[in-house]
C-alpha cells in the first residue's frame, strides 16, 4: 500500500509557514480579525492531517475472483471487499480502478464501457461493503489492471490522500480466443473424403460400425436405413485407420523475417477451432506455434491431447503475445518438421515454408 499525500496550496508546509509568521505578527499588531483567521487556517490543516493520518492507515480491501478464465467477449465479474477498521466514518470515499487498455479489458456499467471505473461510497465506522465489478475481455492474452486507489477524504473536503495498491497485489484475468464453429470444407472434405475421389485419410469407407447424429456431412454419408427407422437424420460411422494423427504448424510471421501478419489473432481462433474438431473426431494433434518460450524453444503441445487436455491447448494460445519473441520462417519449419511425429500428417495454418519444405504439407489457410 503506497499513500501519495497532495495536500492543497493553502496547506502547503511554505504556505503554513507564512502563516504562522503572519499570525504572529497579527497578534502583536493587534489585528484581532486575522489572527482569528490564520489560527482557523493553521486549525483546520492540523485537524485534516491529524484525521487523514488516522484514517488511510485504517482502510483495508480484499479482491476476489471466482473465475480463472474467460472467453473474447464474455464478462465476468469480480468483488473488492472494502474495510474501514477506524471508530470513525469515511465519508465521500472514492475507488479508481484502472486497466492498461480498453483494448485488453473493459468495465461495463449499464451501456457504457471504459478501461476505468470510479465508485463513490460512505463507509460508517468498523464496516465493510461488497463492491461488484463487472469486466469484459476485448483481447486475447493475460491482463492485469494498472491501478487501484482510494481517494480518502477529510469530513469538510479540505484535502485527499490516496492510497494506492501495489503492482504486485492487483489481479490478472486470463482471456482466452475464441472457438468458433468450423466452417471450413477444406477441412472437413479432408476428414470425409472428397466428393470425386469419396477417399478419406482416416476412415475406412467400406467398414461402418454403426451410425451417429448428422453433423454437415456430406450427402454420401448419410445412412438411410437408420435414418428411417429413427425418424431423424442420421450418418454412417466408419472403422478408423492410420491417418487419424495430425501436427499442426501455426506461422504468424509473415513475408519479412520480423514482421507478423495482421490477421495474427484470426489464425489463432483458426487455430483452436480445428484442433477442437480434429479432437473431436477423435484424431490426435500435436502442435507447433512459432513462437518462443521461456525455455527459447519453439512453443509445442505434444500428441496426448484429448477432449479434456483442450483447455491446456486454448490456454497455451491465450499466452502468445505480440511482444514476444518469433523465430523465422524458414528455421520455424527447419525445426519443427525434423522433429515432427513421423506417422503425423502436417497441416499448415498461416505462412507456408518454402515450396521446396512443403511436401507432405497441407496449407488449409493461408
């Protein structure tokens, strides 16, 4: 807790200073009237320094979240819980709270938002109120706010001391990218098979196995038999075979080695979105996102994800900052795809390698 004090012109200690040589001069002149007021002055900065002296050391506040992450978009809320341990009442008290930008997270009150919230309050003697504030994530990433500060007050306005939280003490919220629903027939005639060729790289066309809900496939797939019998749309289910394991090269940078590409945040959501529907298949995805981490080694998942490891994946994204530190293209898929699953088949999502390192590739968006 830092406590700025600014005190008014009038109560500056050169000021006081004055003040009192005034007040002395005053009453050996006889002027009744203004050592009357230099002494009402010298008063009441005395009775305001005494009171703000007490007070700022008896407010105390406690944040608590009750949500560790959040979507693009999706509010969530938090509560400070505010103290006043004093025998006497804080009134006009005032709370600032600020983020580092509304492009990261806002405060949402009715149908306005802004990255700072300001919210007056009486706090009477030895107790405490629940304030609820209500954020909204506008950005992908870990967010913290930049400040909170109390305005403390003295009962006639006088002066105010503000009493500031340390850095280290404010809350972070982790907004993570959107999942979107894939709509991507690139994508989904690879894991179907095309309409041409009725070929598809991880079922096995001629063994059905039973049937599931229609999910968008194509016509071929649909199984009328069940459908009639069920009396609702129903698609054929197929035996798996090897092509089932994917590794997944996210490339943000883009045509010069030290600049990324300005549909950075579109790739990750694009990102998310296909490793959820290769999970969801059932196919295992390794992935490999040019980008460096802590260790300064290329950031990788490994081929263990399932279903309940996806949040890990989306969390993972969540952390890439356009800060940070990205490796060029060409020594990005030099490394990655030495080290690549040798059974996986790769999917490309952003800048491609050169023509010569795409074999075996699949550049699905570009």
């Amino acid at each position: 807790m830092k406590i700025h004090k600014e005190p008014p012109f009038l109560f500056m200690p050169l000021v006081l200073i004055l003040t009192v040589i005034l007040l002395i001069i005053s009453s050996f002149a006889g002027y009744s009237i203004l050592a009357f007021l230099f002494s009402a002055v010298l008063a009441l900065a005395l009775f305001s320094k005494i009171y703000l002296n007490m007070q700022v050391k008896k407010i105390a506040w406690k944040i608590k979240k009750y949500h560790d992450a959040s979507s693009i978009d999706e509010f969530v809320t938090c509560q400070i819980e505010i103290r006043n341990d004093s025998a006497l009442p804080m009134y006009r008290l005032k709370m600032n709270i600020e983020s580092r930008s509304d492009r990261e997270l806002v405060f949402t009150g009715g149908d306005e938002e802004s990255s700072m919230i300001s919210i007056s309050l009486d706090l009477p003697a030895t107790s405490q109120k629940t304030i609820t504030v209500t954020l909204r994530g506008k950005g992908r990433g870990i967010h913290r706010w930049s400040n909170l500060e109390f305005l403390v007050k003295d009962p006639l306005s006088l002066q105010t001391y503000r009493v500031e939280s340390r850095t280290d003490d404010l809350p972070s919220f982790k907004v993570l990218p959107r999942i979107g629903k894939l709509h991507d027939l690139k994508l989904k005639s690879l894991l179907q098979g095309y309409k041409q060729t009725n070929y598809s790289l991880f079922m096995d066309e001629t063994s059905i196995i039973g049937t599931k809900d229609y999910e968008n496939e194509s016509f071929r797939h649909i199984h009328w038999l069940a459908t009639a019998k069920e009396n609702k749309l129903l698609a054929k289910k197929y035996q798996k075979v090897h092509g089932d394991l994917y590794s997944i090269f996210l490339n943000m940078v883009g045509a010069g080695q030290f600049h990324l590409r300005k549909d950075m945040e579109e790739l990750i959501e694009y990102t998310v979105s296909v490793c959820l529907y290769l999970i969801k298949e059932g196919c295992k995805v390794e992935l490999w996102v040019n980008y460096a981490t802590e260790q300064h080694d290329i950031m990788r998942l490994r081929n263990d994800l399932d279903r309940s490891q996806l949040r890990k994946l989306i969390e993972t994204l969540a952390l890439i900052n356009p800060n940070g530190r990205f490796f060029p293209t060409d020594r990005f898929y030099r490394h990655s795809l030495r080290a690549k699953d040798d059974k996986s088949l790769g999917l490309v999502i952003g800048t491609p390698p050169e023509p010569s390192g795409r074999e075996h590739l699949l550049h699905i968006k570009r």
